[in-house]
C-alpha cells in the first residue's frame, strides 16, 4: 500500500480566559467594535504600551461608558450557567445587540482558573473569534490534529494494509497490531450489525489516535449487486465511494480513499467531545506526535 499525499490539519477552536473576570473583559471588548481589522482604534489599544486583557475593561468603560443592559444580561446568564452546569451556550438571532447579532457565545469551564471563551456567527463562522484572539494576543486552543494519508487505488477497488498502519503507529509509541485494527474497524461501536466502520483508537502517552476510513462505499450503502467488503490478514479490500451516486446521470467518479488519524487528548468515550489543549508545552506535545506520524507515512 503508497500514499500518494500525506496533509496535517490543525483544528483551532476557543480563546482560553485566566479567571471569570477576563471572559468578561473579553466580550466588552468584543461589543465594542474594537477587536483585529475593524478600524485604527483597536490598533492603538492593543500595540500602544501592550495592552492587557486586565486593563481592557476600564478603556472600555471610558470609551463606552460601561456595561449596557445587553452586556450586564448576558453576564449574568453565562454565570449561571458556569454555576449549573459549567458551561453557557447561547445563539443571539434578531435579539443579539451590535455585534452580536447572529451570533453565538459559548463559555465553557476548564478548571478553577481556566475558561475557554468560544464566539462564531453567521456567514463568516469562527473569524469573529480569531480577529478577538489577535487582539487579545492570546493563541487559540488546540482542540485536535488530523493527518490524512490518500491511498493510492486499484481502479474502483481500494485495498488497505493495515500491516503498514501498525508499524507507523508503533513508530510513534502507540501499542497495536494490524490484526487489532481490523477487528476494531469491522466491528460496529453502537452494537449489533456492521452499519459503519469502527474507528480503532490507540492511546500514545497523554494522547489518542483514532483511526477512520474515507472515500470508500461504508457497509450501510452496500447494495445488492456490489461486492461486500473483504478482509483477510492485515489486508481490506473493497469498492471506492462514487461522488455522483446521487445523480445516476452524471458519469461515475470515484472518491479518492484514504485513511485520517485523529489526534488529541486521551478520553474515556469515542463519543465525548474533544479536551482542548491550552498550555504551550501540550500543543507543542501534540504538534510534534502529529509531525512524527506524518514522517512516518511518507518514509
């Protein structure tokens, strides 16, 4: 089995906030307008002296005469949600003042200190939050990183050596066989029939890779005249996915397979969301699992 690409993802989401407080600071300076490419002024408040987040609030205030009745609202329902149940989550429609409109807010309690302060809106996604981050100085969370390996195929069929997964895997420290992956991949998570593909996760130090196949023709889409999937050894051999199996009137074009590796920190359920990792030394950590998988591909 070759690869005819190896691509590393890193997928950013969440600006971590020290303390309530600066969550706080952070959304006024969001109200006002003033966050990375909206005018000079942000420019000035940012770079002259370097700004912190600390002494946000009292600039603010000066210039926009303190917490409206929007602001001092929607502290005090992020407080009780932090208090209920450790997070809020809110999306303003129409009912979102300035900034907020159409926009959501998501506050979610690492630890006793720690908060990660999460904003997108509608029709330019997360890129209210980045411009937030720039002018904070303050660099996002890493909530995981993918490398995804295109296998090169065999007309409509594809046949995947998880013998060669293995040896990667165990070249970044993580315990596994090739046999280990079929099981896992053949079996389904939910119980009962295989619908969908397992996705075999190994753990590597603090971190977890997880495995999932793409491009391909899932068991559930399996009809009568197609050829099911076959295993035998370290080996899997079936049919790649058609992008126009939606429009028989267009010619058949077939997906590129491939397989991704999800990297990021260890958890107890395939289900749960991601852990973000905040500190420099757990992003370098995770950056250089993810560099050292991707080498190991393409050697």
């Amino acid at each position: 089995m070759s690869f005819l690409t190896v691509n590393t993802t890193e997928y950013l989401s969440g600006i971590p906030l020290e303390g309530i407080e600066a969550v706080r600071n952070a959304l006024r300076l969001f109200a006002s307008g003033q966050t990375a490419g909206s005018n000079a002024t942000e420019k000035k408040l940012i770079q002259d002296g370097g700004v912190g987040i600390a002494l946000l609030k009292p600039l603010v205030e000066e210039m926009y005469g303190g917490d409206d009745r929007f602001l001092t609202d929607l502290f005090t329902k992020i407080d009780a949600g932090i208090e209920a149940v450790g997070s809020y989550s809110y999306h303003y429609d129409y009912d979102g003042v300035g900034r907020f409109f159409k926009t959501t807010v998501e506050v979610q309690k690492l630890d006793d200190t720690w908060f990660l302060l999460h904003l997108s809106a509608a029709y330019v996604g997360d890129q209210v939050e980045v411009g937030l981050a720039e002018s904070l100085q303050i660099d996002r969370a890493v909530q995981h990183i993918d490398v995804t390996a295109q296998v090169e195929p065999d007309s409509e069929l594809v046949t995947f050596d998880f013998e060669v997964i293995s040896i990667n895997l165990t070249t970044i420290g993580a315990e596994c066989t090739s046999e280990q992956i079929v099981e896992q991949i053949m079996t389904e998570e939910r119980g009962g029939p295989l619908r969908h593909f397992g996705r075999p996760r190994f753990q590597v130090g603090d971190y977890e890779v997880a495995l999932s196949l793409g491009g391909i023709v899932q068991p559930w889409q399996l009809e009568d005249e197609m050829p099911a999937w076959q295993t035998h050894a370290s080996m899997m051999t079936g049919l790649r996915e058609n992008k126009n199996r939606h429009e028989p009137e267009k010619p058949v074009e077939y997906e590129v397979p491939k397989i991704n590796f999800n990297i990021g920190l260890a958890t107890e359920s395939s289900y749960s969301r991601s852990i973000p990792i905040i500190t420099d030394d757990g992003k370098q950590a995770i950056r250089n699992l993810a560099s050292n998988l991707a080498t190991a591909l393409q050697s």
